[in-house]
C-alpha cells in the first residue's frame, strides 16, 4: 500500500511512503498465493482474496483483520473453493466473487464471517459459452457486472444477478480486439478500460468526452 505525501524536491512533487500488510501463512494477517482485492468505498475496507487458503480476508483501514469469510461449494462434500478476483456492489450487500478456475462467478452477502455455502453461477451466452480463466472483474454504477473472459478475448457483462446479458470484442490486434484481456475497471461516466497484456496496450472501450472549447457553446458537439 502506498499513501502519497508532499516532498520537499522540486523535480518530484509527491513521494509516497510504502506500507506492508501481512505475511505468508494460514493464520489471519496472513496469506497464501493472495489475488484480487478491492476496497469499500465508504468504510475504507479492505477485501481480500486468499486464494491460497480458500477465504476472504476483511480488513479495517488500520489492517486489522475483522471477518474471514471461508467458501464452500454447497454439496454434500462441502468442497472448498478459492476466490480470484472480487467486487462489492453498491446497491446491494453483496460480493462478487471470481472463483476457481475462473469459469465461475458467485455472489456472497457482504457481511458474512465464517463459513459460506456458494452455488457458482456458470455465465453461458446465447451460443452456450462460457467463461475461461476470467482474470478481472468490476462493476459499473447500477451494479452490472464486468468480467474479463480472458481465455475467450472477450468482456462479458451480466446483470447484478449474474444472468448473462452481452459481451464485445474478438481475438486480434486491431482497434477494438483483445488478447488475453485481464484487469479492467468501469468509470463513472460508463467507460469500460482494459489491460490488454497480448498487444501491450490498455484498451479503453466507450464514450470520451472532448476538452470543452469556450468558443462553442453546443452540447451536442462538445462530446465525440
């Protein structure tokens, strides 16, 4: 964790000061092959995926861990299951949860401690494909979610239920085509930015708005 603060040198305006959290281990403020993490934006919490020993770490602003919550496939064998990337929505208590192999997604309630029993939401199109190997996720305002589908080159969008709705872009180089897309996050204003680690670029998908010129006063020219 890094928190930026003022420098005294002219050539670089801000230095940031580093923080460390946790160490390798099974026990709490510990972590094993950790992955995706996010943070409440109100609370300040932090969520995160210990891949490694099957859980999700709470943390406070302060790094104290307050909850674990622990996944369990809900079957008679009780099989644990690994979170990869992870989301909180806003208009509901919930997480949005990556697991496994990345061909599943699940929603969990935000306030969980202990152990949880999940039923994976398997995201299938209308052509019955899946997702593979999803390495980002992100939610947009109204809590639709975005999952980078990276073994498919695509980004997937379901609605706040999980229920597939749409997905865009193909394999390629092109404008508009991806390859092995990975993080992603949706801005405020509905732009949808991409890694995009094959073509070694960052791809940003939907409207951008234009530097407003004070000479033109017309709304309508003044976004592209």
């Amino acid at each position: 964790m890094y928190l930026p603060q003022k420098s005294a040198n002219e050539t670089n305006p801000y230095s940031y000061k580093q923080f460390k959290l946790g160490v390798e281990g099974t026990h709490i403020h510990e972590f094993y092959q950790p992955a995706g993490i996010c943070i409440d934006s109100i609370t300040g919490y932090l969520y995160i995926c210990d891949r490694g020993n099957y859980r999700i770490q709470v943390m406070t602003p302060e790094g104290i861990c307050e909850r674990v919550i622990e996944l369990f496939l809900n079957s008679k064998k009780k099989i644990r299951l690994d979170p990869v990337r992870i989301a909180l929505q806003n208009n509901s208590d919930h997480i949005v949860c990556i697991i496994g192999e990345g061909d599943s997604i699940c929603l969990i309630p935000k306030y969980s401690n202990g152990r949880v029993y999940i039923d994976p939401f398997y995201v299938i199109d209308e052509n019955g494909l899946g997702i593979k190997n999803a390495a980002g996720l992100a939610l947009d305002i109204q809590d639709r979610i975005f999952i980078s589908d990276t073994g498919h080159n695509r980004i997937v969008i379901c609605a706040p239920d999980g229920t597939y709705i749409t997905s865009f872009s193909t394999e390629g180089s092109e404008l508009g085509q991806l390859q092995r897309p990975c993080g992603l996050d949706v801005t405020n204003d509905g732009a949808v930015v991409v890694t995009d680690p094959g073509n070694k670029r960052l791809h940003i998908f939907g409207t951008i708005p234009k530097e407003n010129d004070s000479s033109n006063t017309n709304t309508n020219d003044s976004n592209n």
